[in-house]
C-alpha cells in the first residue's frame, strides 16, 4: 500500500467456517479496525453470527453487517435474514457491540410498513412510519450505527432531513460505489435492479449530494466524517 496512514480496514471470513473467532482475531491484531462486510448466507440472529457478534464485544471492534432478506437476481440468496423480527434480541444480548446496519433490510425496515416484500419500499410515505433506529430497546444496549445508503436517503426528502438531524451521531457516510471513474463508468449497479435508477452514476457522488442537501455543515461533516473518526479512534487531523 503506497500510503497506509491514510487508509484502514476490516475484514471478513467465513462465519460458517470453524476458525473464523481466530481468523478475525488475528486479523484485528494485525491492524483490522472492525468486521466486515459480513455478508453470508445466514440469519442475523444464528450461532454463526452470534460468536461474532460476541468476538467483536470482546474486542472492541465494531462489525458491519449486510442485512437482505430479498433476491437481487435469481438464485442469489439472503444474507443475514430475519433483521426486523429478530435483531432487538441480539442488541440486547451483546451489549459491549458496536452494529454497523448496512443493504436493504436494514434501511427498507425504517418503514414500519415494509414486509420483505421488495429490496426497498418505493413510496415516498412509506418512510413516515419509521422504525427507532436510535432508541434504545434496553440500557444495556449501547451503540448501534447506520452506514447510510443513498435508496434510504432519496425516498422522502422531508423525512430524510429530520431523521438526519436526530440520529446524526449514530450514522455513517457509506456508498457500496464501485464505479471506475468517478462518473458511474464499471460495473457499479450490476445485478442490481432495485439500484438500478443510479446506472451509469457515481453512486458515492450522488449520495453525498443528497446528504449534503439533506442536513446542515455541522450535521454533513459528522456523518461524512467525525463519527467514524470518532469510533475507530483516528485523529481528525489523519
């Protein structure tokens, strides 16, 4: 890596695999700031994610989780299933975890109304009815994250800047952009046809856009960046 002080990263291993809690230790040992993307073929409240979920307690490390409970093509399966019937338990059985929610479970589940009827509710009111995303189910239950999608945020915009202004310690700027060019060139909405109105888009650029409409410098600056900084403890001057 040309320039490591200015990059960090997580890792994932295969939670179905016997030595994933030894594969992650040593990867956090190694400089690893959190687990993820965890995106397997599991349910979010399973034996193969708990003893993470457990490992990343214990180590002081947050892990980000891919929550889908819809195909995006044929035959690709879910990843991390049963986030709305099941996750209150699992925030309140690990209390000393940081949760990054990511994908379309997590933020199609902020309309009471959703159903795992579809990768995101496509009507703008179905966001009004939200569910807590910040409010704590227990005491015990000590941080939980959102790395913001841009699906999430564009479906109503007067419900997106206020949920922006009250929960904006507790989300994270992210994109999943995999564009090559920073104009939507590659492969960024491949497979991916609830995405696809952002085709031929820099999918980062159109997401920042729209946080930055969405709230105020001070809010904008805390999710693209302070809280992050914050959580993986890196300097604000790094």
């Amino acid at each position: 890596m040309a320039a490591p002080g200015r990059f960090t990263w997580f890792n994932s291993y295969d939670v179905t695999k016997p030595d994933a809690e030894q594969v992650l230790t040593q990867a956090v040992k190694d400089g690893a700031q959190g687990f993820g993307e965890m995106k397997f073929h599991v349910a979010a409240d399973g034996p193969e994610l708990r003893r993470i979920y457990a490992l990343a307690g214990e180590l002081d490390v947050p892990i980000l989780v891919h929550f889908q409970e819809v195909d995006h093509f044929p035959n690709e399966g879910t990843w991390s299933t049963g986030y709305a019937q099941t996750f209150a338990s699992v925030l309140k059985a690990y209390p000393k975890t940081t949760f990054i929610g990511h994908a379309d479970a997590f933020w199609a589940n902020l309309s009471a109304d959703y159903h795992n009827e579809a990768a995101i509710p496509p009507a703008p009111s179905s966001a009004r009815r939200h569910r807590p995303l910040a409010r704590r189910s227990s005491e015990s239950v000590r941080r939980r994250l959102g790395q913001l999608r841009n699906n999430a945020l564009s479906r109503d915009p007067e419900f997106t800047a206020d949920f922006l202004k009250r929960h904006q310690d507790k989300l994270l700027f992210g994109s999943d952009c995999s564009c090559s060019d920073g104009h939507g060139a590659g492969v960024s909405q491949a497979n991916n046809p609830a995405a696809m109105r952002l085709a031929g888009k820099c999918v980062a650029r159109e997401t920042l856009g729209v946080l930055k409409r969405s709230a105020s410098p001070d809010v904008f600056r805390k999710i693209a960046w302070g809280n992050v900084h914050r959580r993986l403890r890196i300097p604000e001057n790094a």
